[in-house]
C-alpha cells in the first residue's frame, strides 16, 4: 500500500485539520468528539446536518456552508460517526427551528443517527436516502444504499431550509427528492482501505464490478470488461427501470467519479449517458460531472438521474457557497 499517511490511526485528525485550515474562511472543526460546523453560526432556520465514514471526500464536510449544511460528523474511513459526535453538532448548530438529520441507508449510520435523535433536547427528523438501485439488501443496509444522490437531497434541502422553510417541510421536501432519484455504479478497480493495507476485494484485469457499493461492496455481478457505451447502457437501464419517468421529463443528470477515474473518462460517460436519456425523451436541464461522493482510491464511476420539478429546480440553482459546490444564482 501506498498512500500519503504518517500514521493511520492520526489520518483522521490530520486530514480534517488540513481541510479545515484550507477552509478557514467557510469552517470550524471541533474535535473531541469530532465534527465540522459553519464558519458563521446561521440563526433562525433549520439546522441541516450530515455525516458518515470518512473516504468518500467531499462527501458530507465540503457541502457545509451557505445553502448546504450546517454541520457534518465524519466518522473513521467507512465507518458511522458515533451519537455523540452527532449531538455535539446538533447542540452547535441547533438555530431554534428544529435539527434535520441527513442519513445514508446504511446501518450504522441509521442506528447512531437514530440514537442521537431519541437523545436531543428539541424538534428534529431525519432523511434517508436510498437512491442506489444496485440491489435492494445487503449487508450493510436494510432496503437500498445511499450513494451521490445524497449530494442532490443536501443541496436542494439546505436551499429550502436557508429560505426559513420549517422543520416539516424540509423533510417533506428531502423524502420527495430522494424518491425521484435512482443511482447506480461500476467498479473498476477496488479501494484499500488504509487500516487494512489491501484492496477489499480482488478483481481480474479485464472486469468490473457492476452495480458495486461505494464502500467497496459487491455489486449485482461481475462481469468482463466491456466499452463505455455498453456499461453505460446497463446503468441507464436500470436506473430508467427504477424511476420509469415520462417521454419529456426534465431530469438533473450527475456523472460522479470514485476518485481515480480521470475527468475525461467522466466526460465520456457524460456523453453516452445524454444520448441515452435524450433518446428516451427526457430533457437534461441541469448536470454535475466531477468525484462528489467518492471511494477512496477506487476506479468507477456512478450515473444519477433526479427528476426535476418546479421546487427542486429552483432549490438546485439557488445559490451555495461550500468548499466543493458553490454557484451563484
């Protein structure tokens, strides 16, 4: 294994503390027990927080700032922050309109999440999001995966709560998004987890991983290396499969990178994505290409399609001010 680490059990430390002094104009990290806050305390609005095990940068503390997050709880790689990371960011952030939670399905997360909530002293709910389409149960979650469609539910959340949206909305609006985004993702390559020195699984020169989680979990099948359009076309299918949208759907489209796929292979499945959707009928009105929920080291790409309506379209272009998204109106 080779990585840029001094020691692993300090990665953590050392990582969040490179970001933080990168950012210091957009956040403060607290640690001890560990989280990341806004720069500026926001007042009188919904407190959005997120979090989950760390290696899928910039998922979740690059999306704190303006119209995103309040806070987020990052845990050790692939592994949940713990309740009480969770309460300290909620006590922090908390703005006197009510703590939404924003939860990957994956049982960790739900679980300490969910302990956190039962111990807070004031409103809140959580969002899970579930938008990975590979397969319905595994291991690690019960139902589906949250994947980079969670990037979408933040952005288009967080709008809403920076409008003064009340608890209660926020939530409806969150569940609403999530419903009406599919994701779906292949490995090339798998990821080495820096605590255990190897790649979590072992995969042959010429195959991918099909359907593959972004913790390195399996996929639907494995399968022979085939060209970006034939790959392409199995993702879209199952995702058009899941969201079964209308001929002239208006649909955000996010190509997102693992972290070693370089942006010109994104690109490309950019592009044999939009010919496949527009041949569907299905209008692209806002896209994302980029490593926005990424797998350590891993090679792989995911395609996410949002189905946009009138509330999540103006909630995406609002503006945001984070270190890894930002846009004005």
């Amino acid at each position: 294994m080779k990585k840029f680490i001094n020691e692993v059990d300090n990665l953590l430390v050392e990582s969040l503390s490179g970001f933080a002094a990168a950012h210091a104009d957009l956040v403060n990290l607290h640690l001890e027990p560990h989280f990341i806050t806004r720069k500026k305390k926001a007042e009188n609005k919904v407190a959005v927080i997120s979090g989950g095990g760390s290696g899928h940068e910039p998922l979740h503390s690059g999306y704190i700032g303006y119209g995103m997050l309040d806070a987020a709880c990052p845990g050790h790689v692939f592994t949940s922050p713990s309740p009480d990371q969770m309460l300290a960011a909620a006590e922090a952030v908390h703005a006197g309109k009510g703590v939404l939670f924003i939860v990957k399905n994956y049982a960790g997360d739900v679980m300490n999440f969910e302990m956190a909530a039962e111990m807070l002293p004031f409103e809140n709910a959580t969002v899970l999001t579930s938008d990975d389409v590979a397969v319905e149960n595994s291991t690690y979650t019960t139902g589906r995966r949250g994947v980079a469609g969670t990037v979408i539910v933040e952005k288009v959340v967080g709008s809403l709560a920076e409008a003064g949206a009340d608890l209660a909305a926020c939530k409806a609006l969150g569940d609403k998004v999530n419903k009406r985004t599919a994701s779906m993702g292949v490995a090339l390559t798998s990821c080495t987890v820096p605590a255990a020195g190897r790649p979590t699984f072992d995969i042959g020169e010429r195959e991918l991983e099909m359907g593959v989680g972004i913790h390195g979990e399996p996929g639907r099948r494995r399968e022979p290396m085939r060209n970006a359009d034939a790959i392409v076309a199995d993702l879209v299918a199952a995702i058009l499969e899941d969201l079964k949208p209308a001929r002239g759907s208006e649909v955000l489209l996010l190509i997102n990178g693992f972290a070693a796929t370089p942006l010109m292979e994104l690109y490309l499945l950019y592009n044999s994505t939009a010919k496949l959707l527009q041949a569907q009928g299905l209008v692209i009105s806002r896209s994302l290409v980029g490593n926005y929920t990424t797998a350590l080291d891993m090679a792989g790409a995911s395609i996410t399609v949002c189905l946009l309506d009138d509330e999540i379209r103006q909630h995406w272009d609002s503006p945001v001010h984070t270190a890894a998204l930002r846009w004005q109106c």
